[in-house]
C-alpha cells in the first residue's frame, strides 16, 4: 500500500515523502488504519519493520487535526513510553521528522542529564512527550507533568520494560493517565508476561504481527561455534584478527562481562567500546557515534542498550553469550541483515549454554551452520549431536569453515 493511499494530511504525506517514503510497510499498513479509527492496538513487529513510523505518523495526523492553528497553551496529548534513553532520543527525532510541516511539539525526558532543561521545556507547553520511565514518574512527583488531558499512550518494547524490571512503574504511570485514552502496545516478542499485561490496559485491541518472532532473516547467515566457557575472548580475537572483521556488534549478558570483554580487546589493540546502562547518556551516544562513523570496530552490548542501536549497514553480529530467552536471539541477529543487506550472525556456545542453544534452534528451526575447525572447542562430548538441529529445517545458515590458526593447543596463553 502506498502512503498517498492512507488517508493522512498533506503535511504528513509531504513529510514521508521527503524522507523517501512512498510504500508503507507491513506493520504501517495494517497498523495506521487501527491508530486512525482511534482503536487500542497491539503490535508485535520486531526491529527494522518501521514500527515507530507505524504509530508516530498516525498520532502526528489526529494530534494535527486536534490541535490545529490554535493558540492555546500546550498540553501533553500523547506519551510514548520506552525502556531506554537511545530509544526514547530516536523517537523523538522521527516525531521531529514526520511532524515538521505541523505546528506540533515533542520533549524528550530520559536520564542521566539535568532535569532543568527539561522541566523549562514542559512549562512552556508540549503536545508529545517521549520518556523512559523513571525520569517521567521523578518530573510528575515534582509536579512538572500533567497527563490528563492525553489522548494516546504508546507502550514501546514492552518485552524489554518487563525485563529492565519497569513493570510496576508503568502500572503507576497508566493509573496517572485518563481512562478513556487510546493505548498502543508495540512488543518484539510476545510471551505470557507480556500478553497479560496488554489485557491489563488495553480495551478491545486489534492486534498486528508483523515478521512472526520465530523467523530470522534469510539473507543473514548463521553459524555456530561450540567453545569453552573461558576460551570466548581468545576466539572472539582470532576471528576479527583471522576473519577481518569490522563493524562487530557483539552481545554479552551482562555489563560486566561486556567491559571485561572490551579490556580483553584492547589489550589487543582492536578498538573497541562498551555500551550499557551504566554510562551516561553523553557517553553513550559518544561511544554509538564513533561506532557509526567506524571509528570504533568493535561494539559490546547488553540487551537492553541495544535496542537503541540503529543501523541499516551492520555486517556483523556476535552472541558472546546466548540469550535465555530463545526471541532474543532472533531480536539479536535481526541487527544484521537488514535494508536489504546481507549479514553474518555467530554464536558462542559454551557447554552451560547448551540448552540455550536447543530452545534457540526449537524456535527457529533453522540449520544453523557449525564451525567446528577452530582452536578453542570443547575438550570433551560432541556439541553438534547434542545440540543438533531440528529436521526438516527450512532454511540454512550457510556452510562455513574458519581458517586453521597456527597456535598450538598446548601452548595457546589466554588473554584476559
């Protein structure tokens, strides 16, 4: 479907249409339609499907309308709430972008920084507000936040809010909007947890699912490597020395491990940075600029901060830890492969992530290609017939096998 096909104002159309767009996607033209009657919403669509496109450009037109040329004071009609800051920055921009032709405004509150700015913004009145949830429930305690008069709320990677532990602050903040709102549930993965929580706060939802969660793409190349636990760091270095690769988007579980393993690399001279919640908001955009610009190789994540990085030309991604949860996985890799580029997705897979592996491979029932010829396997057992692939798969990872590396096994020194 096309956008002039949607039913939008000629301001919004001139605006996508600047931006080059002229076919919505899936989740767009199923989605908008449902925003537009003014129906609560449930969509799970993953990354890269234009999800933000899909409920920002629909709020701008009916906030449009509202609002019109009006000259009275500004008041919050719509909230999007989002787990975190990159996020929150990045829609931000987009209502920025198909809103420029309107007279409407949107702030920004997240973290991290001085509130002052934000506090002066809110007094002189905005239309949308896009927020983490502690920064917002912090300004509404202090009086600076008034939500009732809003017209849509927008929960965004729900999944990703459950997991950061925000549940209950946004119960707190559903309780301080009005009743009669539009509510619109955007998600990557839909699991139980997630699924009770819409029943909890939408009314009579339609829902949209785009790219269904157990799909990876084709055009993204899997493989495997079975490795010991206290081997990762050696074989993450002998692949981007051995493999040349560049503009690595590498997953660890946890902060910590993600800063041990960016030490690791620097000791070995490949530029590398770590992004998680426990950088400031400067350091974090600092640290995803550089990587942007490639002035950074190699870019250690957790989960949750990545939701915030994206790029369409990202050739690499590297599980260093498997996630538990097998979605996260296909969120993961969906970081390459995307605009229609091709990419590359590896796995390390150490003993006590074995299970792992097998729900990630029950979920995706693809073939996913073992590199079995590197120098830091497991020492004992056969990985690839305890965590072999379903049958009948329906599409491959690509065959692959690494270069030998020349280091001896008895005389290989770990690095960390």
């Amino acid at each position: 479907m096309l956008f002039e096909d949607l039913s939008l104002s000629k301001s919004i159309q001139r605006a996508v249409f600047e931006e080059g767009y002229t076919e919505a996607t899936p989740i767009q033209e199923q989605s908008i339609p449902i925003v537009l009657a003014g129906k609560d919403l449930i969509g799970c669509a993953q990354t890269g499907t234009g999800k933000t496109a899909a409920f920002a450009i629909p709020i701008i037109h009916q906030l449009h309308r509202i609002v019109g040329s009006t000259k009275k004071a500004k008041v919050i009609r719509a909230l999007v709430v989002t787990p975190t800051r990159e996020l929150a920055v990045q829609i931000g921009q987009s209502f920025d972008t198909y809103g420029k032709y309107t007279n409407l405004t949107q702030l920004t509150l997240f973290g991290g920084v001085s509130q002052n700015p934000q506090v002066d913004a809110l007094k002189n009145g905005v239309d949308i507000v896009i927020a983490t949830p502690g920064r917002l429930l912090d300004l509404h305690k202090q009086g600076f936040l008034d939500l009732n008069h809003l017209h849509t709320l927008v929960l965004d990677e729900a999944d990703q809010m459950l997991d950061m532990g925000f549940v209950n602050d946004v119960k707190k903040i559903v309780k301080l909007t009005p009743k009669n709102r539009q509510t619109l549930f955007f998600s990557a993965t839909m699991p139980i947890a997630i699924r009770e929580l819409a029943e909890m706060f939408l009314t009579d939802p339609e829902t949209v699912t785009v790219s269904p969660v157990s799909s990876t793409a084709e055009n993204v190349e899997q493989r495997v490597y079975f490795v010991e636990k206290t081997e990762k760091r050696n074989l993450l270095y002998h692949l981007i020395k051995n493999e040349n690769l560049s503009n690595v988007l590498v997953f660890s579980r946890t902060k910590h491990g993600a800063d041990n393993v960016v030490k690791a690399l620097r000791k070995k001279d490949i530029p590398a940075e770590a992004i998680h919640g426990d950088k400031s908001q400067n350091a974090r955009q600092r640290v995803l600029d550089a990587f942007k610009n490639k002035e950074v190789g190699v870019l250690v994540a957790t989960d949750i901060a990545a939701r915030g990085i994206d790029i369409d030309q990202l050739p690499f991604v590297i599980n260093f830890d498997l996630p538990n949860i097998p979605e996260t996985y296909v969120h993961r890799i969906g970081r390459t492969g995307r605009a229609g580029n091709g990419g590359i997705a590896i796995s390390f897979c150490s003993k006590d992530e074995k299970d792992y592996w097998k729900d990630i491979q029950k979920l995706i029932k693809v073939d996913v290609a073992t590199v079995d010829n590197h120098p830091y396997p497991w020492h004992s057992g056969n990985p690839a017939a305890e965590s072999s692939p379903p049958k009948n798969s329906n599409r491959s990872g690509g065959a692959h096998k690494s270069r030998k590396s020349n280091a001896s096994k008895q005389n290989k020194k770990r690095w960390y």
